[in-house]
C-alpha cells in the first residue's frame, strides 16, 4: 500500500451543513465510560448534546426535568456504590430519557500490587477533571493497559506508556480515559486546555449572517445597500447567493451629502481543507478570502476550539486513540461572524487489531500439512508475517512449550523475525511424515495511518505420526494426542494405513482389535515397563511391505483353549522388531509366534514365549534375515522350536533358549546362512520318565546350510545329541 506524508481533501460546505443536522442531532453518554459496570473511583458527567438538545439530570430518582439540574458542563459526582442517574433530552422536536447505571468500588485499589500503580491511581483520582496542555505528557504505568473514550464494551486497550498530542493542538476538548488491571477498572475525566492564542478582534456591524445566506440587519437607524440594489430599511431578512462575492453597503437614515457610506465585502462560502500531516496530525484551514478565521462554537460544550480567532485548526490524538466526529466551527471574514461550519475530522493513533490467523486445520495437534491465510478488520490494512523454519520436537514434551505461545505474548528482544508482506495467497506448511513439527507464525498488520497493531504469534504443531493410547483416558472426544488419548487400538489399521509412519505410545494395559488387522505402512510401538498390548484369540497383526517395531512393549495373548489364530505377526517384505519387550503367545493345538516370508526380523533384549498342546514356534522364517541378540526364547509343546528358518542368513547371539516337550530343537535350519555362538541353549521333557530331549541336537542343519555353528561356542543342557 502506497503511503503520502500529505494527504489534502476539498470538502464543499453545502453538503457539510446538510450533513451535520443528520448526524449531529444525537446525545452521546462521554463519561462514564460503557466498558464496565464497576469503577474503582468516584465519576464525573460529562454528556455530549451535538443537536443543541437541553439536557437535565437527576442522581435522586426524580424526574430531571421538575426536580434535577441542567447540565451545563462536567459535572463531578461524589458518589459511591450502586448508583443511578437519569437523564433527559429536550429538543424542539422531541424528548428522549436515559438511565446510566454504574458502581463504584474504591477498594480496588487495595488489590495493586505495585507502588506505581497505587501512585498513578491516587493521583488521577485526586481531581474530578485531570487538567493536561496540549505537548504534555501523561505517564500510565505499563502495568495498566488502557482505552481512551471506548465507545463500546470491548473497545480493545493498549499497554500503559506515555501519551500526549502536539503541542499546537487548539482543540479544547474532554474525553475519557479507561485504566484496566486484569478485572479492575478505573474511569477518569481528561481535559485538554490549549492556551489561548488566537486573534481576539471582531467587527462591529449592524447586520448578521443566519445559516450563511440569510442576512438580518440588526440597526434601523441606518438603511442598507447590496451590490447595486435599492437603497432600503430592509426591515425583513434577506436571502442573498452565497457562491458569489456581495457588496453591504449602509448608511444613516437622516439623509446629508456629509454621511459616510459604510461598505462590507461578503466573500464566497470557503472551502474546507483538510491536510493530513506526516506525522498523521490533521490540520483544518480555509480557502477562500485571506481574512476567513475559525471560531469556538459553543454549541458544542465538550469538543471546540480554544477561545480566539485561528487561521487554522490543529487536530490531534493521544497514542492508543481514534479522534473522529463532527466538529461546528463557526467561520468569521474580515472579523465578521459568517455562520458555522462542520469538519469531519479522523485522527487515528490507535493501533488495529492483529489480523485473523485463519488455519485450514483448527485443531492444535494437526494431523496432516496444512494452510493458512490472514484477514483483517479492514481491507487497506497491510499484514506482515513470518513463518519460522520447521522445527522437529519431542512429541512427549513440546505441548507445554508451544502452547505457552498463545498465552505469553510477543517479544521482539527474543526474537528475529523476517517478516514480509503478505499477498493475499494460500500459504503452505508441509511437515515431517515421521516426526513433531513445529513452525511460529509471528503477524501484525498496519493500518492506512501506519498504526502498527501487536504482534501476534502462533505455533502451527503438526504431528502426522505419533499417537497416543492409554487406559487411563477419559476424554470424550479421544483424538489420539497427549491430552486426549485412545482407549485402545481399534482404530489402528485406519490410522496406520492412512500416513506413511505412525508411531503409537503405550501407556497402561491397551486392547487390539478383535481381528487380523493388515497393515501395509510403517508403524512403532513405544512403552514403558507399564506398557502393555492384550491381543483376543482372534487378534493378529499382518505386515504387507511395512516396518514394525516394539520398544518395551509387553504383549500377551495367552489363549489355550482356543485356535482360532494360530500365527501372532506374520507377513511378507516386512521388517519387524521386538527391542525391550516381552511377547506371550498360547494356543491350543498350535501356535507360532511369528511367521515372515521375505522379510527383516530383529529381536534384542526381549522375551518370547509360545506354547500350544501339538506344535509351538517363535520364528517361521523364509528367504529372510534373521538377528537375535541378548534375548530369552521359549517354546512349549510336543513338538517345539525356537526358529524354524529356510533360506534365511541368521545372526543368533547371546541369547538364553530353551524348548520344553517332548520332541524339540532351538533352530531347524534349511539352507541358511550366518552364525549362532554366545547362547545358552537348554531343553526340557515333561516326561517324568525321561532325563532330556534324546537324540536330538538343539541346532540341526542341512547340508545347503552355512551357519557358523560350534556346540562347544555355546551352552547346551538337557539335550541328548545324537
């Protein structure tokens, strides 16, 4: 938006005064403010009647008109607690009544907390009207925030600073000036008194000009002239054109050569101009007749010109507030009062609302990329933005980091924003598929009179992949995040399957679906030595192409009276972990705990156990590679193995196995690779008539197979070798 140190309007006066008498005739409630209710200091009246209404108040409850007061000016109410005036206004045309109701609570001060703040309060609260010159200025505390002349319940307030106007400001005007802290409220009047500068001097003629165009003459000992007409008593008003020039000339009645003939130039109307200043002041002059001066118009009691004659009007505003509204000025030329004219003024200092953060996700956890846009209060204003990089976070700590941001407030010390100017286009912000993102939003915008509002921050926090489960959760609207966990897994195929990673936290003992879940995207299991996962007789988990993972994790499904699934995990082109965790699977005939074809398979630090009446396995592995590590493995049946693999490179280390029945073996192996060394391998026969396992090896190979295997590298018990 283009920007002008000097902006100058031509406001034609016909228009203005027929305006005028439209917007002007209205009885505006000045002070006490409409903000609150409550008010910690005693208040001062101050009414402004623009349509030249005749206004009476009464703080007794009687009709103001028979038993109250005019109002003629501010008036200090010494009053405390609940307290009522009822006003009327009388215009020729009609009457109008009004009730303003307020309280004043003058212990609120005693809730201040600093010395300051009691100072500043005690200080206002000592005069009825504050009395302020124009260039001086008035220090509010930045503890407070304040509104000046709010006409509205939610005004908007800014930070307490130091505010004043230039000190050529000749408006003489009240307003009034609104101290909030947290919930207290505190209203007081303000005067602003400019000294009197202007030109005092003013004609004495025996005529008047009404509404511009009338003219009454106001002497019969003279007769009158204008332009070439007759020379007359004119007794009666005259109505002359006022777009031209007009010659008054007037003489005595008592006709003699000797009598001077008197003469008064009437100019045109003037034109109101209007010049905006760099610096936003407003300044008001006449363009017409050199000798055209403004003039205080007491029409108007609580906004006017300071007495005198001015060739200009200088109009201003306090940081924080918007000046506006229609000021009569009466208009003199040649020092003749020439009728009144009406300024439509705006000074505006006060800073605009922020622009609206408009997100496409509303939710603080988003789920998926995002885009925003801004929109503001008033399309001229310009807004100004900064995305910061994206950041990656702990899931498990970020949310009380970030949401920190919506209540703390913006400081610009703490940061540094490159903020640009925003286009009116769809921003995107695309995250990280398998971790917390986090990207700041720092905005502001700027009005047509470069008012800069605060800068405002927002923490876009999207989370594509971590979700959170717990039995603990209460919340009625379960989402999936750290406030609002699942109860359990029964939605995981649909939120596995519908992002490319998803990481699920375990907290408490959680279900999994009632079913075979197929899984064909990534997905991790995290936990605690709390953590565990129940899989029913009909839940087992297939991996398609997908990555799975459990970190201390405890798993159970220990069903021996049924086989209605025989296989825990299986899969194809998968990779699988179990680090930390502890697996327990039971079926009734048979039961192998993980079955992969294809496939990478890691077990480190667990423990797994499967046992069923016919056949138990841990492993079933084929054209696959296999790591065991510093595990426990446990199989129980008539016939049982630890791994059963074919095609497969295995890496077998320092892990304690052992198989419990009557036919059993730690690995079976089919052409395959590796080394199996550091373990302890141990069997058991339930058959109290038997010592052990016999004949049998605990490890058998065939001849395709190129494991690196020695007994004598391993710890064996209970087996008989053949």
């Amino acid at each position: 938006m283009s920007r002008k140190l000097f902006k100058i309007y031509m406001v034609f006066v016909i228009v203005l005064i027929s305006f005028c008498y439209n917007c002007f005739a209205d009885v505006v409630q000045v002070s006490p403010s409409v903000v609150t209710q409550t008010y910690g200091n005693r208040q001062t009246l101050i009414i402004n009647a623009t349509g030249g209404e005749e206004i009476f108040y009464s703080i007794t409850g009687d009709d103001p008109e028979t038993r109250g007061f005019a109002y003629d000016g501010p008036v200090p109410l010494d009053l405390t607690g609940d307290v009522e005036i009822k006003v009327t206004a009388v215009s020729d045309e009609k009457k109008e009544s009004y009730v303003i109701k307020y309280n004043v609570d003058e212990s609120q001060i005693s809730k201040l907390t600093t010395l300051e703040e009691k100072n500043f309060i005690l200080k206002m609260s000592s005069a009825s009207v504050v009395e302020l010159k124009p260039g001086a200025e008035l220090n509010i505390p930045s503890g407070f925030e304040y509104s000046i002349s709010p006409l509205t319940e939610n005004p908007g307030f800014d930070r307490g600073r130091k505010i004043s106007i230039s000190k050529d400001s000749n408006l003489d005007r009240y307003f009034s000036l609104v101290i909030k802290k947290d919930d207290l409220f505190w209203n007081f009047t303000v005067h602003v008194a400019p000294e009197t500068k202007g030109e005092f001097s003013r004609a004495v003629v025996p005529f008047v000009f009404e509404q511009w165009k009338t003219v009454r003459f106001t002497d019969t000992k003279f007769i009158y002239q204008i332009d070439d007409g007759l020379w007359t008593s004119w007794k009666n008003p005259v109505e002359i054109d006022r777009s031209v020039s007009h010659v008054i000339r007037w003489q005595s009645v008592d006709y003699s050569p000797l009598n001077p003939v008197m003469t008064y130039n009437v100019p045109p109307i003037p034109t109101l101009r209007y010049i905006e200043q760099e610096d936003a002041t407003m300044v008001l002059t006449l363009e017409g007749d050199e000798s055209y001066r403004f003039s205080k118009n007491n029409d108007v009691q609580n906004v006017s010109l300071a007495e005198g004659l001015y060739k200009s009007v200088i109009v201003d505003a306090f940081q924080g507030e918007k000046f506006f509204g229609l000021i009569p000025l009466d208009i003199y030329c040649q020092n003749v009062c020439q009728g009144t004219l009406y300024a439509s003024v705006l000074v505006n200092r006060k800073k605009p609302r922020a622009p609206e953060f408009i997100c496409s996700d509303t939710s603080f956890i988003k789920r998926n990329d995002v885009t925003f846009t801004f929109s503001t209060e008033d399309e001229e204003q310009i807004v100004k933005y900064s995305v910061s990089n994206a950041e990656t976070v702990d899931p498990l700590m970020f949310s009380d980091r970030y949401a920190a941001i919506m209540v703390s407030g913006y400081d610009a010390s703490l940061h540094n924003y490159d903020f640009k100017e925003y286009d009116d286009s769809v921003i995107s912000l695309k995250a990280d598929d398998e971790n917390t993102t986090v990207f700041v939003i720092a905005y502001y915008s700027i009005d047509k009179w470069n008012n800069v509002s605060d800068v405002k921050e927002y923490a876009v926090v999207i989370d594509k992949c971590n979700f959170f489960v717990s039995e603990n959760s209460s919340s009625s609207v379960a989402d999936g995040t750290k406030e609002n966990p699942f109860t359990n897994l029964d939605d995981i195929e649909a939120v596995v399957n519908d992002r490319k990673f998803t990481r699920f936290y375990i907290n408490g003992k959680v279900n999994f679906p009632d079913k075979k879940v197929s899984l064909k995207h990534d997905v991790e299991f995290v936990g605690d030595k709390y953590s565990k996962i129940h899989f029913s007789d009909k839940s087992a988990m297939v991996l398609s192409a997908a990555n799975c993972s459990f970190k201390n994790i405890a798993i159970d499904s220990v069903c021996p009276d049924s086989d209605e699934t025989s296989v825990l995990f299986y899969g194809s082109d998968a990779v699988f972990s179990l680090d930390g965790s502890e697996v327990s699977f039971a079926r009734y005939k048979n039961a192998t705990l993980m079955n992969f074809s294809k496939s990478v398979i890691s077990v480190k630090d667990s423990i797994l156990s499967s046992c069923a009446n016919d056949y138990s396995c841990i492993l079933s592995a084929l054209n696959s590679k296999v790591d065991v590590s510093s595990s426990r493995l446990s199989t129980v049946s008539a016939t049982c193995v630890n791994i059963s693999a074919k095609k497969t490179e295995l890496n077998f280390i320092n892990s304690r196995c052992r198989v419990t029945g009557t036919m059993g073996r730690i690995a079976e192996l089919y052409s395959t690779s590796g080394q199996i060394s550091g373990n302890v391998f141990e069997a058991e026969n339930p058959d109290e008539n038997s010592s052990g396992l016999k004949p049998v090896e605990p490890v058998w190979k065939d001849k395709k197979s190129s494991v690196v295997y020695k007994a004598s590298s391993n710890t064996i018990k209970g087996f008989n070798q053949e």
